[in-house]
C-alpha cells in the first residue's frame, strides 16, 4: 500500500481538504495538519525509496489508468532512479519548509488556511510532474503548479509582489505554450506510426525528420530553460525570489526550476536525442554564461535574496551544463547537484529568511557582526553559504566536482571557464558571510534573537544531510548512477575516458 | 403545374416546432396575461419549451434523415450535438434573462421620456424578452441544420432579427443600447446581402441551391471556378461576420457592451454554435473538395483574427469589451476547427462551442452582479479587489478566465488542445503556431483581470456585489461544473461527439 505513487500524491490532497474543512480562526491547527500531512508523505517516499530497486534501470512503482481515451491519455506514473531522488527531495523539503515559515502566512492578503491548502495542493503536483510518465500528464501538472506558486507569491509575498508573480506567470506560460505546440506535434506524429499515444516510452520510438526534431525540441527546451532559468530567459527569477516568503522561495527555486532541468533529461534527451545533439554546443554556451553571469550578479547584489536568486542561476547554469556534457558522470552529477542544490539553498533562503525577519531589512549592508549576537543563526548561515560555494566536505561539492569532471572529458574549454564559477562563488558567499556574520555589531542587530527551537529542528536536517552527503554521498549515487549511464546509453554515447564514478 | 404535398418528418423537426408554438404562445402571454403573473408565466412557459426540446433531440440523437423537411434540412449526429448544446446554452441564459432588472420596462419609449418614467413606475414590465428569445433559439436550432442556401438564409434572418431587437433592450444607458442595436442591424443586413450576393454566385456556379448539389458540382468540377470563388468568399463574409472574425468583427465590442448583459451571454455564447455549426455543415461538405480554394483565405483570418483580438482585448478597461475581444480570438481559434476539415477538426470544434460557451455564460453571468446604485460596473478599474469583497464571485470568474485562457484542468484546455491538435494533423501547422503565441497573449489579459481581482486593494465607491438570485447562482454553478467536469474528466463527453460527430451528405 505505501508503494502507490498515487496514493502518495493523493495523501498530501487529502490534508489540504482537512485543512479546508478546518473553521477559519484555528490557524495553529491548519498549520498542524499541514505540517503532520507533509511529515507522512516524507515518510512514505522515504519508506518508497527504500523499496527501489537501485540497479533496475525501468521504470519502477508503474500505474496506468485510462484518462482521456479519446486522445490515448492515460494518467500514468512510475519512477526511476533520477525522479525518485527529486521526489524524496520535494517531499523532505516540504515539512522543513512548512515547519520553517510557521509564521510566514500571517502577513498575506488571504487567510493561513488557504495559505496550506496552496502548499499542500502544491506538494501534490511537485510529486506528480516528476512521477508522470505520460507526456500530457506532464504537461498539465507542469501547467497547474503555477497556479499555487502565483497565488502563493501574489497573495503572501512582500514588495512587489503581484508584480513579480504576472511575470513568472507569464514567462511561464509561453514557455509551456510553446511546449504544448511540440506536445501537439508529437502526438499527431505518433497518430500516424502506429496509433495516438501519450506514452514517453512509445513518444522515444518516433520516426521524425531532423527538422521536425529540432522544432519540436525546442519548444520543449525553451520551457524548460524559462523553468530552470538559464540565461538570458532568467530575469522573472530574482523578482520572484525577492518577493516571495522564504518558503515559497525554497518551493519555486529548491523544487518547481528542478522541472526544467529533470525536463531536459526526461523529455528533452528521451524523446530527441538527435536534436539534442545538435543544440549542445549552443546549450553549453548559454550554461557556461549562466554560470559565470550568475555569479558576477550575485557579487553585485545588495539584497540577500536576490543574491540568493542570482547564485540558483549560476548553479542551473552547472546543472545544464552536466546534463548536456553527454557522459555519464556529467548526468550523475547534474541529478546529485539538482538534489543538494535543492538543500543547500533551502538553507540559504530560510536562515536569510529568518535574518531579514529579525531585522526587518533584506540588505545585506545592515546587518553586521551576526555571530556575536545570534550565534547560531549565523553559523547556520555560514555552513548553507559553505554548501553553496562547494566547500569539499559540503555535500554540492561532490556533484559540482562529477559535473566539472564529466564536463571536462568532453568540453574542457567549457570546463575550464565554468571553473572560475567555483572561484566566484567564493566571492559571492564570502562577501556577505563577512559582511553579516564577522565584524563589530552595527547598529540595529544588537538585540536580535537566536533562532528559537522550532527553527533549530527545522534546519537541523537539512544542514544534516548537506554534510552527511558531503562525506558520504554513495547511497543516492547509487540510485542515480544506473539511471544515468541508461540515459546516456540511450543517447549512443559512450564515455570518452575510462571512469571511476562511484567513491 | 403539379404540386407535390410536402411531406415533413415532425419528430424529427419536433425542437423547432416546439419553440416556435411555445413562442407564439409567449407573444399571447404578453397581451393576456396580467403583469403580476406575466413574469413567471412566461419564464415557465420558455424554461418549459426548452427543456422539452433539450428532451426531443436527445430523444432523436440516432436518428438521421436527409428528408425531414423535402431535403431542406439534414439530421444527423453533429445537427444533434449543435442543437443539444444551443439549448443547453439557452436555458442556463434564460436564467440571467429572468432577473427584469437588466431590461427597460417599455422598450417602445423614447429614452428619458414621461412615457419611460410611467411605465418603471407603474412596475408595468414588458416581457418581449421571452419570445424574442425563443424566436432567436429556433432560428440557431435551424441554422446548423440547413442543407440548402434558402433555408440558411432564413435561419440567419430569423436568429439574427430577434437579437438586433434584444441588444436595444437594455434598462440603463438606453442610448447605448439603442445605437448597439442599430449598429449590429446595419452592420448584420449588409452581411446578410454579402451572403445571398454569394449564394447567388454558387446558384450560378452549380445550378443547385442544396448544399448537396454544391458539392457535386465541386467534385464534378464543372462549371465556372471564378463563381465558385466569388460565391465561396460572400458567403464566407456572411458567416464570419455572425461569428466575429476579423475583419469582421466591429460590430461586436459595441453590441457586447451596449446590450443587457444577460443578452451578451446568450448572444455571444448560442450565435457562435448556431454559425460555426452552419459554417462547418458548410465547409465540411459542399466546399470540402474545393479545399483549395478556400483554406488559405481562412487561414490568413483565422491567424489576423486571433492575434488581432488577443492584442487589441489587452487594452480594454471594460469587462464586457474585454470579453468582446476574448470571444474574437476565440473565433478565430475556432475557425482552426474548419481549416482541419477532418474529423478530429469537426469533433474539437463541436467540444470547443460548448465549453466555450458555457463557460462565457457563466463569465457574463458574473458582470451581471457587479453592481453599484446606477447598475452594472463593467469599468475594470472599480473591479479591484473583487477578491477580498466577495471571494467566491471572484473565484468564480477567475474559473472562467483561466478556462478562456486554456489553462489545464478547464474545459478551455482539453478544447484548445483538440482544437489545435486537429489542425496540426491536417498540416496546418503556420494556424497552430500562430494559436499558441496568442494564447500567450491572451493569457496576460486574462491573468491582469486576476491580478485586479486578488492583489489589489479595493477601492471604496460604492461597487458592491449583489446577491446573486436562484437562478443566477444555478446558472454559474452549473457553467463553473461544466467547466471544470470538461477539464478533468472530459471523456463520457468527447465519446458522445465522437460516436456522432459525422456528417451524412
């Protein structure tokens, strides 16, 4: 019973209803079962990713039910290796995030409720879009989920706010239109070999011309590169992140941009690997300059979230490039980087969150000696800013280092620029850690408070398994490993040098 | 001369019939009845008749006959389908059309005369409304059912007249009112001379007014291609007008603006099935082999027409403007459908009509409750914060809005996605592109209209929303399960059409 994907998705629905149901002044409750609802689906996923088989490299806990039998659609759901990790991410950082932002609700235009009706209904499709195996699924999943994102910047968010919500709305939405055109277009191709079909894995036989390949490539590409933001279809991130609650940040940048680069490993590499192909050198271009541009803006950046933002777009700059480097320690890499970069900057966003709470300011400049006055809050900070710059012992290390190594074997001029990211980081961390964090206390931050107990549980796992992963990452290697050496294999590609990929 | 008795099948023309006697009925009703009763006489006697007729097509929806009325018109499964959601439509408007409120007391008054202001105030309330519906109703119940020119041209005329007198009826800014009405009568009789200037061209090209005969002379290719092509692009213009596309589609911001609001939601959601069933009964079978002659023609507007009204509705400020332009560029993702000229075309564009058209009900439905003390508030601007006043209205209408926009798990959706899936299958893949990038568009309007909703304060002016009536709230209840049935679970639907989505020739 706990192996059903679908009824992993329809848990976290179920409590949305309780809260639903819930009269509208017991806000702690809503905020109860929320949290409870979150805390069972992350145990069954846990529970779930026990049960995976690690070295079966099919698709694993397969449902299939007739949807739409008109146009072949079937509401269909099984895992591998590369969505499992994303799904065990989204459902851990649920609870944590929940759990976090206990109080982040009470300042939105809408009641706390629907605040957690938002989060839970968004928790369901966060499971569903990277469980579907049925490109319309997908794509109304992926469609759907902006729903609860806008309301929950627009409705909850700070400054401007429904602003910054249009626009990730409506970036989003081309780029989903124009990937419904390739939907359509692979759908009536597969009408004429052999019968209307929805299927990824029937969708990966299709016979097409290259041209027909390339377009529909791109229609599924540019979705995903507005998702996962790579330069230069980026500028609707920082204004999301700037606006949203810390939670909602952690949700959009942590879980829903992780569609766009699982995307391009499940759709784009699956069902046009000849387009693929053909598109790589341009994608590592636009990967290494998202890297580096990433970077330089988060040097730049006065405001903590928005250099939070800009350091995400470094980082999808790396997990691109991994994808499309075209080996199999790139890809693994890539999938490892998707799932601590999901920690990692959970860490940020929260603990930043928390800081800008206290003080009532996002600029970086007005905090000053942190870790006299609050010195668990700015250690905790300074190990999420450690993850994000890669420091070895960190678990994003490990994955930046297997995508700079997969890289290099076959793009060292890409490799190489995409280094001085690494060095860079090192600037855009260290800056405002020394800022915040070291010094004399400035004026203002003196009577801050430590992070309280709630708070301390709520980090405490994810700088757990930030560092837990960093010296040990081989159990979820070894879920991802097989995955990727089949996509790559898939992709006729073989590495070019001999590799050691599992430490 | 020899007279041949005709012969009609009245089951099968049992719809119309029953509207047109419970019409007359109606007209008797207005003259006899007492004004006290009048109104839930004749709301009864139309809801009745409608339902009836809703019952008898169903009834007859296996049947098919080209001679139930000496072969003027054909039944058939898609003839079926179009009347059922025409009906359908109806009476969920009818629901609107009952609250008097939205329509003048004496319409033959001058506006702000003495006459005028005796008739609101002896409360005596004219109740036109109600057979003019039902006029209008079965004119659209036969206009996708006409199988040869003559009766298509009077099934335009009777539809049409009803609503050129049904827009001028509005109770608040008569004026406007009046000039929408003219307006669309003017602009619909010149239409309606394109048309027989063009069915007159197709008399010449193949000595038949059938569209049976048409079809022969296509496929025979006898006679003079230039009159095909004159008499195909006039009775083109005649159509597209009735259904809004560009460039003719003028009439219809000013007519959706100026009319009583319920009238909007019955016009622009019953004309659009009742033309684009005419147009594909027309297209699909005499044009069908003369494909060529008419696809890039259609194409061309169907590209300006829904580009042209996603751009032009973004600079709306009034909601029913809004929807004015919303509803031209659905036209002209709707006439992707007779491009496809292929089953899956026929089938979407049968599904796209009924969703879209419940769902503009249900939208129009919601203007009418915004109100303040002078009527309607369809400035967008004093919609603000609709959301924080009266969530479930603005929730409501933010339903219907993501439907237009065709976001998935709406009726929108699934009928964008056939729409357009059926295009690109016919090769018509310039029609496809061009619909997605101005469903983008169109999404930022639509999305706007939310924003104002939700994330704007609003602002104290006295706008307020009324109690929606029974029967108001039944109508938008149904449109918002309608909409949202079609979204998720679209299938017991999409079987019925495609288990009788063939036109017989």
């Amino acid at each position: 019973m706990l192996n059903s994907l679908t009824l992993l998705m329809a848990l976290p629905i179920i409590g949305s209803i309780v809260v639903a149901l819930l009269p509208k002044t017991k806000e702690t409750l809503a905020k109860q079962v929320a949290l409870i609802t979150t805390l069972i689906v992350a145990g069954a996923t846990i529970a779930m990713a026990v049960n995976f088989q690690r070295d079966n490299v099919d698709l694993q806990f397969v449902e299939k039910y007739s949807w739409i039998p008109t146009f072949g659609i079937n509401f269909a759901v099984g895992i591998d290796g590369l969505a499992l990790v994303l799904i065990l991410m989204s459902t851990v950082l649920a609870p944590i995030v929940v759990l976090a932002g206990w109080n982040e609700a009470h300042g939105g235009r809408w009641s706390v409720k629907v605040f957690y009706i938002l989060i839970l209904v968004l928790e369901t499709m966060m499971i569903g879009v990277f469980a579907a195996t049925d490109v319309f699924l997908f794509y109304v999943i992926f469609e759907a989920m902006l729903i609860p994102v806008y309301f929950l910047i627009g409705g909850y968010g700070t400054g401007q706010r429904s602003a910054a919500a249009v626009k990730f709305l409506i970036y989003s939405l081309f780029g989903g239109l124009l990937m419904l055109a390739s939907i359509i277009g692979l759908y009536v191709m597969s009408g004429a070999q052999g019968g209307h079909t929805f299927d990824l894995q029937a969708l990966s036989q299709l016979e097409m011309s290259s041209t027909t390949q390339n377009f529909l490539f791109l229609g599924f590409f540019i979705a995903f590169a507005i998702k996962a933001p790579l330069w230069p279809l980026h500028t609707w991130l920082p204004d999301a992140a700037d606006s949203a609650t810390p939670g909602t940040s952690v949700l959009l940048l942590g879980v829903l941009d992780k569609v766009g680069t699982f995307g391009m490993i499940r759709y784009c590499l699956t069902l046009f690997p000849d387009a693929s192909k053909t598109f790589t050198p341009m994608i590592l271009v636009l990967s290494v300059i998202s890297i580096v541009y990433g970077a330089f803006l988060a040097i730049g950046q006065r405001d903590l979230k928005r250099l939070i933002a800009f350091t995400s777009i470094s980082h999808f700059g790396f997990i691109t490039m991994g994808i499309f480097a075209m080996t199999s320690q790139g890809q693994s890499g890539a999938t490892l980087y998707m799932f601590n970069h999901g920690f990692s900057t959970a860490a940020l966003f929260l603990v930043g969150g928390w800081m800008i709470s206290r003080r009532g300011s996002s600029t970086i400049a007005d905090f000053g000696g942190l870790q006299r006055v609050t010195p668990v809050m700015a250690w905790s900070f300074f190990l999420a800013g450690m993850s994000s710059l890669a420091l070895p012992g960190m678990s994003s290390f490990v994955s930046e280092f297997l995508v700079l190594v997969g890289t290099f074997t076959r793009y060292p001029v890409h490799a190489v620029i995409a280094t001085f990211g690494i060095v860079l980081a090192a600037l855009y961390i260290l800056i405002p850690v020394q800022k915040a964090l070291h010094g004399p206390t400035t004026a203002g931050n003196e009577n801050l408070s430590d992070l309280n107990l709630r708070e301390k549980i709520a980090i405490a796992p994810v700088i757990a398994i930030i560092i837990a992963l960093g010296f040990y990452p081989s159990p979820l290697l070894k879920v991802i490993n097989p995955a990727s050496a089949h996509v790559i294999a898939q992709m006729g590609f073989t590495d070019p040098a001999p590799t050691n990929g599992d430490k | 001369m020899e007279f041949t008795t005709p012969v009609l099948n009245y089951t099968l023309l049992s719809p119309i019939l029953i509207l047109l006697g419970a019409a007359l009925i109606t007209v008797l009703v207005e003259a006899f009845v007492s004004k006290a009763l009048r109104p839930i006489t004749q709301l009864s006697i139309t809801l009745g008749a409608l339902v009836l007729a809703l019952v008898q097509v169903w009834r007859i929806r296996n049947e098919q006959s080209m001679t139930a009325a000496m072969g003027s018109v054909i039944i058939d499964g898609p003839a079926v389908l179009m009347q059922a959601s025409i009906l359908i439509i109806s009476i969920i408007s009818v629901f609107l059309i009952a609250d008097t409120e939205h329509f003048t007391a004496l319409a033959a008054s001058l506006p702000g005369s003495d006459e005028e202001r005796q008739a609101v105030q002896s409360g005596n309330q004219v109740t036109e409304v109600y057979p003019l519906t039902l006029f209008a109703v079965s004119g659209m119940l036969l206009f996708p059912i006409s199988s040869d020119l003559i009766t298509l041209f009077v099934a335009l005329e009777m539809l049409s007249l009803p609503l050129y007198l049904m827009a001028g009826l509005s109770r608040r800014r008569r004026l406007a009112s009046q000039e929408s009405a003219l307006k669309y009568f003017l602009l619909g009789a010149f239409s309606s001379a394109f048309f027989l200037f063009g069915a007159a061209f197709l008399y010449g090209y193949s000595a038949s007014v059938t569209f049976a005969g048409i079809r022969d002379a296509v496929v025979g290719s006898g006679g003079n291609d230039v009159f095909l092509l004159i008499g195909i692009s006039f009775l083109s213009v005649g159509l597209l007008f009735k259904v809004g596309a560009v460039p003719f589609h003028a009439w219809s911001p000013d007519v959706y603006q100026g009319s009583p609001t319920p009238v909007t939601a019955f016009m622009a959601a019953a004309t659009k099935v009742a033309a684009f069933g005419a147009m594909l009964r027309i297209y699909y079978t005499s044009f069908a082999n003369a494909q060529w002659s008419w696809t890039p023609m259609l194409t061309v507007i169907a590209i300006v027409t829904m580009v042209f009204g996603s751009l032009v509705a973004i600079a709306q400020r009034d909601v029913k403007r809004m929807l004015a332009y919303s509803s031209i560029a659905h036209a002209g993702f709707l006439l992707t459908g007779v491009i496809a000229l292929n089953k899956a075309g026929l089938e979407a564009s049968i599904f796209y009509l009924f969703a879209y058209g419940i769902a503009t009900v249900g939208g129009f439905a919601i203007v009418t409750l915004v109100r303040d003390a002078a009527g309607e508030v369809t400035d967008l601007n004093r919609w603000k914060g609709l959301g924080k006043r009266s969530p479930w209205v603005a929730t409501a209408f933010a339903g219907f809005l993501l439907s237009f926009a065709g976001i998935p798990l709406t009726s929108g959706f699934i009928g964008k996605f056939s729409i357009f899936s059926a295009a690109y299958e016919s090769g018509a893949k310039s029609v496809v592109i061009a619909g997605v990038l101005s469903s983008a568009i169109a999404a930022f309007f639509y999305i706007r209209v939310i924003v104002l909703m939700f994330f704007t304060d609003p602002v104290e002016d006295g706008t307020s929303v009324e109690i929606p009536s029974a029967l108001t709230s039944l109508s938008v209840i149904f449109a918002m399960i309608v909409t949202i049935a079609l979204g998720v679970f679209p299938a017991p639907v999409l079987n019925l059409i495609s288990d009788l989505a063939t036109f017989i020739r």
